[in-house]
C-alpha cells in the first residue's frame, strides 16, 4: 500500500486533509491523482515546499502494537459488505482448555548457551475492549475483567484474548515482553486471511499525571485512555492527559519500548490446527528477524501441529526520499512508479501523462509525496530511480522480532505453477525470507536458467547513527518445494548463496548453506547496501563414491611353472590350477 499525499502551499494557513491509496487500474483508464492529498509528515520529517517525499517504512508495524480480538458484525449476511464479516483474534496462551491456536511457550536463549529457557507468562494486557459487534468500530478501553475474551462456538471457531505480557530473565535482569500472535477470519465464508507474530521489550506505565509524559517519545509509546473512546493511541495521535482522577476512571496505562537484550534469540512456540488450514491463506514466510527458522511438527494423530518461529531481532533502517519537484525529479519518480509500465502498455488515457506531470506539480512550490511499504518488485524500481534523493540526515532505525505469512506472488516464472500443488500440501510453510532491507520482494524469487534463484533487495548504505549498514539475508525452503523447484532437496559440494551488487560486482559476506528440520537454509550477512541481488543454487548433484572392491592375488601352477594373477576375482589361465 501507498500513501499519497500532495499539499499546494499557496495559502499555508489553510490546510485541506485528505487521504488516498494510489493503485494502478486494471481499467482501460486511470483517475489522474490530484491535489491535494496531505499525511501526516512520517516520522516528524517535515513537508518541505518544493520537494515530493517518499517515505520508505521499512514494512514494519511501528511497536509495540498491542491488540485486542475483533469480532464479526452480527449482520453477517451481505457478501458485498466484507466489513462485516471480518474479524481478528489475537491467541491466548495454551491451557487443558485451549489447546490450537494459542501460545504453547515463549522462549529464549544467549549466543553462550547450549539449551533454551522459557519465558513467564504474566497476565493479558490489563486493559481490554467491548467485542466488535457492530460495523462501529469504535473501542472503549476499560480494566480486564477476565483472562479470555472470547469462547469458541458455532460462528467463532476461535478461543481468543488479547496480547500478553511475558518475562524473561537474563544475565543483564528481567525484562517484561509485548507477545502478539494474531490471525485474520472471514466469519460467512469461514477462512482465514492474516497470521502476524510480534515480540517487543516494554516497560509499563501507568499515568496519573500529565508530567510523567516528559520523558516519553511519542513514537515509542502507546497510551490506552480509561474511559474514552480512541483505545491506544501513538504517534501524532498522542494526546497526553490534562487532568486525571483514578477515582473516575480517568488515567492511562501505557506501553513504552524499551531494548532487546542483546545476542539472545527468541522463538515463540504456537499450536495450529491438526489439519495445519492456518498455512492455506498464504504458504510463505516474511520476518524482520536474522538466523531465522520456522519449521512445523506433528504432536499425533487429531493433535495440533507445532509451529515455531524464531530468530535473532534486527534493525532496519527507513529513509525519506526528498524529490525536486522539477522535470528531472518527476522522470526518476515516474521512471520506477508501477503507473510507467502501465501507461506504456496503453491502459491509461493519452492525456494522463500530461495531466499527471501537472498535477505532480513540476516547477511548482507544492509539497506532498507517498509512503512505501517496501513490498513487491515495484517498491525496487522505484528506489533505484529515486535513490539518490534520499536524504540521509532523516534516516530512521527500528529494531523488530516479527512474522508475516505473505500471499503467494507469482514472479513469473513457471515454478511457481509448476510446484503450488506441492507447497499447498507440504506439511509446513514452504518458503521463509528474511531480511534487515528497507525494501525486499516478498513472496518466491525467480528461478533463472542457470538454476539459480535469484532475489533482489535494498536499504540505506548507512545507519541512523552514521554507521555503515551491513545486511543479512536469510531464506529457508522446505524439502519438498525444493525437490520440485531442483529436482532434489540434497546439497551439492558447490551449493552456494551469493551477493551482487547493482555494479554487477560480487560482495564480500559472511554465508552459509545447509538443512534442518526438514528444510533447506541459506544465509548470508556482513554484506553492504544499497541494491544487491541474491542468488542462491542447490550446487550440482554429489554423484554417490563407488567403492573401488578388494583385490586378491592367487598362485597357479603348471607342472614346474609358476604363475601369479592378482584381479577383483582372480582365475588361473587355461592349463594353470590353482594352488
């Protein structure tokens, strides 16, 4: 999704808010965007005059992301109406009671130690909101009254809560963390459609005076108001309390995030459904994570699968992209804009280009600009042209343990159709990609002639703090995709991944190759940005040794002659016995 905003400053006193997503069309003719469109500055980068910002946010929710379970209006009826239908639910911890979709256990480990250590569930987020059971979707936050929110039955296929708060003690002393997990349901046409996992470090704090918000960052905190109608608010939604009375139900509990322990991995244990239908949705794997593994394991027969996610947390840095509105600017912009390739193929009117150009604001004063997620092959092309606008100094790093399941791309190869029937039924996720990249192609890569699958990613050549970026890559497939893709799953004596960048000059990197769990892992980190494509090969069949056999030597006589034959099977000669 892209976020486009534009701000003429004719009259900067009055501002005209307006929001809109920039899609491309499938009609024969494009609405031309049009002015104006304003968002709120991203990360307090201010709109300059004259300049088109694009925000790169990194794919990243910003954190700590409390949720809450969302039900299905009570009108579900109206299949137009998909608002109605849909709701989330956020997993509980697992009990004797609720034993799939659910948290069996958080646990942890430092880069010195053999052996994991569980994390302790403390409580769900103490604050909680009514049911949505209604197309209003306005929450009330209030005190948790109970540790559930909502019961399975006949509608709702899912026992649910809220997050919750776990803690973890480590050399450097205990820590409470945010636990996420949640999964999108359409209730009338009974299937899933999201699955997020999230682990944040928090501190929590309970507001009964506005001067404790002095030492907040906005961006770091979110604040649930007792009593009001806006639940967590964050960001340039924060609005500290003016007066406060405990007595009335007036305060705020909030969540600030604090720092990962660092070198200590994490991985979060959950129960699925014996039949696994949570992969149907999507069959891959993205993470803000490095080291990262997600695999799956039967507990018997009717039993829950065992999924476990797990990774090192990773910082990834976002940048803002400042445009000259001139004509050189808006050609770097529309030169990687998915609306160019359309607009070649003849989809949009003669006259949009022009009336586009316009409305873009070349060789005028407007401000305004989009805000990039960082998904698809789109999102690369658009860097490439726009990079060299990017301006440094408004470089922004966050630091993530987070899990998507990503739809199923086709990258136009034909190993994709070839092999969905595989990866529908393969008893786990087929793919995992992840990443510290700003922007990276979600979903599966090319797979090339050579045999090679081939990648792209990018991201700031330098950190928040003036630092050289250095990336890390990691992709998983499991067995059995990668015998559909290669023929086989075994590793070759040359099986290699490998960092080109965009000069065409290969990179220095740390790498490795290799199996577990029933997947095959490739990996590589300690490389530089900007854009580098990623190319990682099975290697060559290993041709089994043939084990050369024994020798053996006899001794044949005949009469007074001697003769000696040394063979595998060794026979004397016509006339020779053996002696």
């Amino acid at each position: 999704m892209r976020v486009r905003y534009h701000l003429p400053m004719r009259r900067a006193s009055i501002f005209v808010l307006a929001i809109a997503t920039l899609l491309i069309p499938s009609t024969s003719e494009a609405e031309v965007p049009t002015s104006p469109h304003l968002s709120p500055p991203a990360y307090n980068a201010p709109l300059i005059p004259g300049y088109f910002q694009l925000t790169w946010v990194g794919q990243w929710k910003t954190p700590p992301h409390p949720e809450f379970t969302n039900l299905a209006s009570s009108e579900i009826f109206d299949s137009n109406s998909p608002s109605l239908n849909w709701a989330r639910a956020v997993f509980p911890k697992c009990s004797t009671q609720i034993t799939e979709r659910c948290i069996s256990s958080l646990e942890f480990k430092s880069e010195e130690d053999s052996l994991w250590s569980q994390a302790q569930f403390l409580y769900y987020l103490p604050v909680t909101t009514l049911p949505f059971k209604t197309s209003n979707r306005d929450r009330y936050v209030d005190w948790a009254s109970g540790d559930v929110d909502s019961k399975r039955d006949s509608n709702w296929p899912l026992d649910s809560a809220r997050s919750s708060i776990w803690e973890i003690k480590t050399k450097s002393g205990s820590k409470k963390y945010l636990a996420s997990v949640s999964i999108g349901y359409d209730a009338l046409f009974h299937w899933y459609t999201q699955f997020n996992l999230n682990l944040t470090p928090v501190a929590e704090v309970s507001v009964s005076d506005a001067s404790q918000y002095s030492g907040m960052d906005p961006d770091e905190t979110w604040c649930a108001r007792t009593g009001y109608g806006d639940s967590f608010f964050q960001g340039n939604n924060f609005h500290p309390l003016n007066r406060s009375n405990p007595d009335t139900g007036i305060y705020d509990y909030c969540l600030v995030k604090t720092k990962f322990d660092e070198n200590v991995s994490y991985r979060i244990n959950t129960q699925l459904s014996p039949s696994f239908t949570e992969k149907d949705l999507a069959n891959w794997v993205t993470s803000r994570t490095k080291d990262s593994r997600v695999y799956s394991k039967s507990l018997g027969k009717g039993k829950p699968t065992l999924v476990i996610f797990q990774g090192y947390p990773t910082a990834v840095q976002a940048g803002v992209t400042r445009i000259p509105h001139t004509l050189e600017g808006f050609n770097s912009w529309f030169s990687g804009s998915p609306h160019k390739k359309a607009f070649d193929e003849g989809k949009y009117g003669a006259n949009w280009l022009e009336d586009l150009k316009r409305n873009w604001g070349i060789d005028t004063n407007y401000s305004g600009g989009e805000s990039w997620n960082g998904a698809g092959w789109e999102s690369i092309n658009q860097w490439k042209t726009t990079e060299k606008y990017i301006d440094p100094s408004l470089t922004i790093e966050q630091t993530l343990w987070d899990f998507s399941v990503i739809a199923l791309e086709d990258s136009g190869d034909s190993w994709v159709a070839k092999c969905k029937s595989k990866m529908n039924s393969s008893p786990s996720f087929s793919g995992l990609i992840s990443t510290n990249a700003t922007v990276f192609v979600q979903g599966p890569p090319k797979l090339e002639s050579n045999g090679k699958l081939n990648f792209q990613i990018a991201s700031t050549h330098f950190k928040q703090n003036g630092d050289v970026n250095l990336g890390n890559y990691n992709l998983s497939i499991s067995d059995d995709v990668a015998k559909c893709i290669w023929g086989a799953s075994e590793l070759g004596a040359d099986a290699s991944i490998s960092i080109v960048d965009a000069n065409g000059e290969k990179q220095i990197a740390v790498t490795s190759v290799g199996k577990s769990d029933g997947q095959v892992n490739f990996s590589a980190s300690g490389f530089h940005y900007s854009t580098n494509s990623i190319s990682v090969s099975l290697g060559s069949k290993v041709l089994p040794q043939v084990k050369v056999a024994d020798r053996l030597t006899i001794t044949c006589v005949k009469g007074k002659l001697t003769k000696k034959v040394t063979a595998v099977s060794p026979k004397c000669p016509a006339g020779y016995k053996k002696k």
